[in-house]
C-alpha cells in the first residue's frame, strides 16, 4: 500500500498556558512512501517524527493537510477503520492476557464477514507466531519474558490481521545493544517476509541507516533530506543532515571561499570548482547537481555559486567526515589541514586521532586513519589531506549545501 | 479496498456516535448530579421559609417566595445548636491535636528509631487494625462508665484518639525521607526530636495535612461513641443534637427550623471541602487505597 | 552508649499509643469475648451467675435480633454490588469526558463531607408522608402517575427502599473517587493499541478496562461488605433512635439497644452480638478475599 501525505500540518495547545502560541509539531510535511518499503523516520527527540507516526495510524488527527492510503483519502478516518498495525514504544502488551490472547486480540474484533472461526484464529497466530520465531511462548505473560520477546510478540500482534500498513515507534529503543543488533535484522526480514508497507520511527540514526530502503530526515516538524541511506549519507543537502547522520560526528569547520579555493583558518585546504548556476532550488535540479559532485576531482571541490564571484571571499561550513582526513608527514606538501595533535586512540583496524584547530566548531576533531597509515609529527602538529567526496561545503548563513 | 462513499460514511457514522456518546454521558452526570444536589438544595431553601408558609405548601414549593431569617434564630435560641456546634469544635480539636502527637511519635519511632523488638512491636500494632470498633465499644462503655467519665470532654475524647491506620500511613512516608538527611543532622549535632521536629515533620506535611483531614471529618461527624457516652444535653455533639432536635426540638414538627439546623450543622465542613477540595479528595483517595 | 538511649527514645515515643491502645482496644477485646460468655450479669453490681453459651443462644433466638439479621444482609446485598456498579458507571463517563469534569468532581464528593445524620434528616423528610403534605418524592411520583407511597412509617419494601437509596447517596463518593482515580492509572497506550485494532467499546471495556481495575474494585467490594454490616447511623437518621420499633434494626444498632437506652444495660447480650457480627465479617470477608484470588488479576 502506497502511503502518501499532503501538506501535513498538526499543531498543538501549547502546555505552558500563558503561551497562547500552539506548538507545531508537524509543518507542512508531504511524503510519498512506496508500496513494500522499509522507511525510517529519523530525527532528535521533539522533532516531531512520532506525531507523523500518530497522524498515519488515526490516533490523532491532522490540523490541516491529506492522507492517502492508495487511492483512498483516510484523512478523517477513525484509527480503527484505517487497517493499520502499530507497534509501541514500550509494546503495550495487555498484562493479564498471555502471549496467545494478546496475539488473538486483533482477531477477535473482527464483525461481519472477516469473523474468524476459533481454528482459523488458531492457525493465523500460530503462523504470525512463527514468523516472529515466539511459538514456543504462547502460554507466558508479557510480564514473565525479556523486553526483546515482548518485543516480537507486539510485532506479532500488529501483524497478525494483515494490516495494510504496519508502523513502528522507536521498535528498538527498549532493548539493550546487542539485542537491538539482532532485532534490527529480524526486523528487516519479517518486513520483506511480509512485504507490507513498514515506516518505523527512530532517533538512532545507525538503525535507520542500516535497514531502511529509504530515510525521511526530520528536524522541527518538517523534511530536511529523504532517499537511500546511504545517498543521503553522501550527499547531505544541509548542515543538519551532515551531523545527524554518521557516528563518529562529522567534523564542522568555519571556513571561506577565496581565490578559487576553500580556506579553513589559513589553511588552504583544496581547490574550488565554481559552477554558474541559475539560482536553482528545485529538488531535482540539486539532486544532478549531486550526481555531478560525485565526479570531484582530485584536491578539488565543485560548488554551486550563485553569485559567480571568485575574488570577494564567502563564509561557509566545512563539514568533514572522520574518514575524510589522510594523515601526512610532509608539511611541504599544498592543500594541507594544520592541526594540534592532542592524542591518538588506536582501536585495532583503525585508529583515531583527537586534535584541535583554531577553526573548528566544536571541542576535538576526530579523525579516523587506518592504523598502519598512523603518522609521524612534528612540533605536536598533524598534518592532513581531505578527501573531496568526504568534504562538504555549506553556506554560513543558511546552512545549505553549496 | 472501498470506494470514497463507503470511507465517507464511515466517517459520518464514526462522528455521529461520538455526538450521541458524549451527550448520553453529560445527560446522566447531570442526572446523578442533581441527585446529589437536590437535598441540599432543598434544605437551604426550606430553612428560609416560614413555619406557617412550608405547612400550607401541600405539595411543596421548590421556590422561596418571602425569606425569612426566623428560622435560624430559632434554631440558636429555642435548642442549643450553638452549644451542639462549639461543643463538636472542641471535640474535634482536641481528638485531632492528641492524635496527632501520638501518631507522629509513633510512625517517628517506627520508621527512624532502631530498637529491639521493633519489627515484633510493628506487626502488633498493625495486627490490632483489624480489631472492629463495634467489638470494643461494650468494654469502652463501661470502663469509661466505671471511671465516671460520661457526659465529659475526657470520655468523649480518650477512646478516638488513637488510630493504627494513621501510623501505618505516616511511618511509610516517614521512610521515604532519605537517610542521608539524618545523618547529616547528626553529624551537625541534632537532636532526633530537633530532627523530627525540624525537617521529618515539615516533609511529610502532605501526609500530616490528609491525616489531619481524614480526623477531622470523622470527628465531626462521629455519632455512636457520643450517643453512648452523652446523655447530658450540654456535652452533645452536633450529630446526637440534630437527632434530639429532631426528637425533642421545637415543641412540635417545625422542619423549616430544623432545615436550619441542618444547614448550620452541614456548612463548616462544607466550607472546608470548598476551600481545600483538591487537598482532600486527593488526601481520601490516598488513604482510601493505602489500607 | 546511643543505642541505649535510642532504645530508651523509641519507647518513650511509642509509651502514648501503647497505653491508649492497651487501654481501649487490646484489653477490650479480650474482656468482650470475657463478657459473652458471662450469664445473667448485672451491671449495676458487676455480678453473674456463670459461665456458657446462654448469651448466645439468647441472642440467636431474640426475634429483634433475627430482625435486624434479615435487615443488615438486605441492606448489604442490595447496597454493595449496586453502589460499586453505579460508582463504576458514574467514573467511567467521568474519565471519559473533560469539558466540566472537575465540577462534576465536585459535586460527586459533596455528600462525602456531609454529616449523615443531618442529611438523613433530610432524606426523611423528602420521602416521608405526613397529615400537611405527601413529600417531594410523592410529588414526584404522582406526576408519573403512582400513587403516594409513606416510606418513612409505611410498608417494609418501602422503607428498605429508601434504606438502601440513602446508604448507596453516603457510600457512592467515596467509591468515585477511587475508581476515577484508578482509571486514570490505566495507561492510555492500552486503548491506543485497542483502538488500532478495531476493538469494540464493550469489549474494551471488559477484556481491558475491567481486569485492569479488578484489583480495585476487588478492595471496593470488601470494605463495601465490611461498612455494610456496619450499618447503623444511616438507620438512625432515616428511622430515629428505635429502631427495634421502625423495624428497621440492624446488628449493630441492636448491639448498642442491647447496651444503653429504653432496653439497654445487657452488656452481656451485646458482647455476643458484636461477636457473632465479628464472625459473619470475618467469614465474608475471607470468602471474598478467595474469590478474588481466583479472578482478579494482579499486577
């Protein structure tokens, strides 16, 4: 089931009373979601991602805006009409019934001519049971197994009537690390077991990357990025995109275009490929752009300049990756990134190198190298080359790719 | 799966039976509300109607048309109502003010104080909930008879002192204060009642406050230990009084005056539920299900 | 040494409670079973003639007795199950609405804080039959075309009826209260996900709602029987202090006839009353306690 969403808008009363302004938690937000895709709605806390989750199952109602599960327009749809599955948060499992009962449930509400006979209730739980490998569970209370069992059986319970679309809010947050690995992984084959239309909801932007086929980056109530993780990934069309997505965070720097080439502090890091463009802001017209920044050329950046000026210097962000960096010794070398070496963290395959720079927006750059590359120094100076697909440049005010 | 119309009248039919829900809800609250409300409506308007003009309403008028005061002269001069209501204030007062010490000790020594015994000690006085009040107010009657306290502050007050229940309640909140505190205190050099007095009583006050509550709506309304104890007019309280006025008052069946009565009777602690209503019914509630 | 004074500290503290309930609760008890079982005492010269079970099978063959018996398990039977299910309605629409719901409250609790027996008063008045006027409840029931009924001094059924109407005005705010607040406690997640799935609103209501506030009304239901068979003051301002006379008697009242006023001075009497009250609690209450062993679901 394509699932899509027009202009979106859900404002609430403000809690403090004196505010009279509402607090919107979702602006204007339009998504298309494919029919049989995993996508991930990704974003910080508060930034509104549960409240879309909310408006698609019926739970609340949109202040403005459409809905439409296919064809059908479900906007003023009651939740229990709509045909969704909603896995909680904290799963919500009834506490006085057992695992069988609760995966029943769903089942016995059903009137008319989807009324199942107790054997084909039987056989569909035993089934969905199955498929979320909890049949040997049936007889237990949700308060007698781990959060990572309860976790399936809520996934079960939801998945039980055939929904048309099956949401998730944070399915992972309540389980520990090494089971929210494996969970992830079964998530991700129940989903295309099934092939029903999955939109889950996180703030761990790892989880999202690793499974979805495709991600919806949130901040405020509106889309900063969508598409494949890993384009987005690559290609971040805003600051904040660049640091919400990868671990460790990228590293920003306060830098400027001058004289063909892109400056961090007085370092002259690479050369600067200004493309005349026509003021373009259309997503399409941004997202060739980004096939075209693919082709970067070595020690050198391709931007969009608006303003065509190469001589008057231009204030931007300069977002590295970890990866990015290419520790060298040779201080001769051009297009080199100075910075103070603070201390070297060797983790095996890689190693990370903590230093500072003058320039640098937040408290330490993290710079991971492969340990056998590791670099010698001179005077407790590091040395780095920048990787042109690893560099992303953004304007200073509006934090927009360039 | 379905066309637009049958989403459509899904829709409708999902409001209209929210409509008709809501309504059906407000409709018997308010039914129930005007049960509740209807004595008391009907007891202040008739305790302003004149004796003459309730007696010539055969079916009784839900309107006052001239409001007299009369009433509730008479029902401070002809019975002794003021008497009834002073002598219910001092009752109240006092039961509760002793209560209080004993029960504040008591959770003080349960809950801060190490001793031998004190677990055994514990689950006695908590077995002693149990014992019914109907059980032991034969020998109450005549222990208080054979001391020669009856028609007395003291043989009224002794016996409702004391409440197992309000210990229990206190010492569990007295327990949440964080050790630390005390040892703190300790190491300042306080003394355990300077401590008890200085900073366990100020933070369980929430606790105090409900206990407090609890008590006194008890008192006030507590008949059956004064009807046994109290056969002198002078020492009744409001309950045993408005039975004699009705029994006895006014020379004859004058209810608009003993509307009054009741009304004066209903409106101190009436006016405490108005003014601290979130307190108290949080404080029923809270030790409704502690028990 | 500290712990010695502390020792000291503690008991001091306790030495109050300890006294008052040596005094008036502890030594009460054991003398009542101590006067049960005493035959033919007096208690102008604090004498008997022996000791059996005399004082018992007077009481059990006392027709007031057997009475007020009759009079305390209708009242109970009635009062109990119908004020838990009334409470349970009543904070059910409650919960579900939010537009006046704090004035509803309110009103709700009022009686809570009233003295019953003024109020009583009152009920007498509104349902009783007099020379001067039929009363507001025979008003009432005219305009419905019935005809007046004298529930105060009139038939049996009558007078139970309003009996009970009133126990269930004084005992319902109290069981509100408790219900609405346990209702909240429900976490609204549970309706979410019911609501997801399609649930019907009964069936919310009985598969989620009720297991959920089992617990609750569980404890709603045994302190109801408890307070029930207590029933006396209610009595007395709806009948007046003889009750023996109204026909209305209940074991409690009976006991207190037994021991003051018009009949009393039998100590003895009431002592195997109370006893025999304390029995009929004792056993209802673990009856109960079993049953909801078997159905109420605990956390």
């Amino acid at each position: 089931m394509k699932i899509v969403l027009e202009n979106l808008t859900k404002k609430f009363p403000n809690r403090d009373k004196k505010m009279k302004e509402d607090v919107i938690a979702v602006n204007s937000f339009s998504h298309e979601i494919t029919d049989g895709k995993l996508i991930g709605l990704l974003g910080p806390s508060g930034c509104g991602k549960s409240t879309v989750l909310n408006l698609i199952s019926g739970l609340e109602k949109p202040t403005s805006g459409k809905i439409f599960f296919g064809d059908d327009d479900v906007t003023n749809l009651p939740p229990e009409n709509r045909g969704v599955g909603l896995v909680f948060q904290n799963y919500a499992l009834y506490p006085h019934l057992n695992v069988m009962e609760n995966i029943r449930f769903p089942l016995e509400n059903l009137r008319g001519k989807d009324k199942l006979t107790k054997d084909q209730m039987e056989v569909k739980v035993l089934e969905t049971a199955k498929l979320v490998q909890i049949e040997g569970l049936l007889d237990r209370k949700p308060g007698e197994m781990s959060g990572g069992q309860q976790q399936r059986v809520a996934i079960a319970r939801a998945l039980v009537k055939k929904p048309r679309v099956l949401l998730l809010d944070e399915p992972l947050s309540n389980l520990d690390a090494r089971l929210r690995l494996q969970t992830r992984e079964e998530l991700k084959r129940i989903q295309l077991e099934t092939g029903i239309t999955t939109l889950f909801v996180t703030h761990d932007q790892e989880e999202a990357m690793s499974i979805c086929d495709s991600i919806v980056v949130m901040k405020e109530g509106r889309i900063m990025q969508h598409g494949a993780p890993q384009e987005v990934y690559d290609h971040p069309q805003n600051l904040f995109v660049a640091k919400f997505l990868g671990t460790p965070q990228i590293n920003v720097f306060k830098g400027q275009i001058r004289d063909g080439g892109l400056f961090i502090g007085k370092d002259r890091v690479m050369d600067v490929n200004a493309t005349a463009a026509n003021g373009a802001n259309d997503n399409r017209v941004q997202k060739e752009e980004n096939i075209d920044r693919v082709q970067k050329k070595e020690n050198s950046i391709r931007i969009q300049n608006k303003e065509n000026e190469k001589t008057v210097a231009r204030d931007v962000y300069v977002a590295v990756r970890p990866e990015g960096f290419v520790a060298v010794s040779d201080t001769d070398l051009k297009d080199i990134l100075h910075c103070d070496f603070m201390k070297m963290e060797v983790m095996g395959r890689d190693t990370s190198i903590i230093c500072t720079h003058e320039a640098f927006e937040g408290t330490v750059i993290r710079a991971i190298v492969p340990s056998e590359s590791r670099p010698q120094f001179i005077g407790g100076e590091v040395c780095f080359k920048l990787k042109p697909s690893k560099v992303h440049v953004f304007d200073a005010e509006t934090e927009e790719v360039l | 799966m379905s066309d637009t119309k049958d989403l459509e009248k899904i829709e409708k039919r999902d409001k209209s039976i929210k409509i008709v829900r809501g309504a059906a809800r407000y409709l018997f609250l308010t039914f129930w509300a005007l049960i509740v409300l209807f004595p008391f409506y009907w007891m202040i308007i008739t305790s302003f109607k004149s004796y003459s003009s309730y007696n010539s309403e055969y079916v009784p008028r839900l309107i006052i048309t001239s409001p007299t005061l009369q009433n509730y002269v008479s029902a401070f001069t002809e019975v002794s109502l003021g008497r009834y209501l002073i002598n219910t204030f001092i009752f109240t007062v006092i039961t509760t003010a002793i209560m209080l010490v004993i029960v504040v000790l008591s959770a003080f020594a349960f809950s801060r104080l190490e001793f031998p015994g004190k677990n055994i000690v514990f689950a006695l006085f908590l077995s002693l909930m149990m014992i019914p009040n109907e059980l032991v107010i034969i020998t109450n009657y005549v222990t208080i008879t054979d001391l020669g306290l009856r028609n007395s502050f003291p043989g009224l007050v002794l016996p409702s002192v004391i409440s197992v229940f309000y210990i229990y309640l206190l010492k569990e909140n007295f327990e949440q204060i964080p050790d630390e505190l005390y040892k703190a205190a300790k190491v300042d050099g306080t003394s355990d009642m300077r401590y008890l007095r200085r900073v366990m009583i100020p933070i369980a006050k929430p606790t105090i406050i409900t206990i407090i509550i609890l008590k006194v709506i008890e008192c006030w309304n507590s008949y059956v230990w004064p009807r046994l104890i109290t056969d002198d007019e002078s020492y009744f309280l409001v309950s045993n009084g408005i039975q004699e006025i009705r029994e006895n008052g006014f020379g004859r069946e004058n209810i608009p005056a003993m509307m009054a009565a009741v009304v004066a009777i209903s409106v101190p602690l009436m006016a405490l539920f108005l003014i601290f209503r979130k307190k108290i019914m949080a404080g029923v509630a809270r030790g409704g299900t502690k028990g | 040494m500290t712990n010695k004074k502390q020792t000291l500290t503690a008991w001091l503290c306790l030495l109050p409670a300890i006294i008052f309930l040596g005094i008036f609760l502890v030594y009460p008890m054991i003398d009542v079973f101590i006067y049960s079982f005493e035959e033919g005492y007096n208690f102008a010269s604090q004498s008997y003639f022996g000791l059996g079970s005399y004082n018992y099978s007077y009481v059990l063959h006392d027709p007031y007795f057997i009475q007020a018996l009759k009079n305390t398990f209708i009242i109970v039977l009635i009062t109990v199950p119908l004020s838990t299910g009334i409470a349970l309605i009543i904070s059910l629409a409650l919960s579900s609405i939010t537009k006046l719901r704090e004035l509803f409250q309110t009103i709700f609790f009022l009686p809570y804080v009233t003295n019953t027996l003024a109020v009583g008063l009152v009920f007498m008045i509104l349902f009783q039959k007099t020379a001067y006027t039929d009363g507001m409840v025979n008003v009432l029931i005219n305009l419905f075309g019935g005809e007046s009924i004298d529930f105060i001094d009139g038939p049996y059924p009558a007078k139970m009826f309003v009996m009970c109407f009133y126990t269930i005005w004084v005992v319902l705010p109290f069981k509100i209260l408790i219900l609405t607040s346990n209702l909240a406690s429900v976490d609204p997640i549970y309706y979410k996900a019911a609501q997801i799935d399609a649930t019907p609103k009964w069936r919310v209501f009985f598969k989620i709602t009720l297991p959920m506030i089992s617990p609750m009304i569980f404890y709603l239901a045994i302190t109801g029987f408890i307070g029930a068979f207590k029933a006396y003051s209610d009595e007395v301002a709806l009948f007046g202090t003889d009750l023996n006379a109204a026909g209305m008697n209940t074991i409690v009242g009976y006991i207190y006839d037994m021991l003051y006023g018009n009949s009393g001075g039998y100590p003895s009497y009431a002592s195997a009353a109370a006893i025999i009250l304390f029995a009929i609690v004792f056993t209802i209450t673990v009856i109960n306690l079993l049953v909801s062993e078997k159905t109420v679901y605990y956390q």
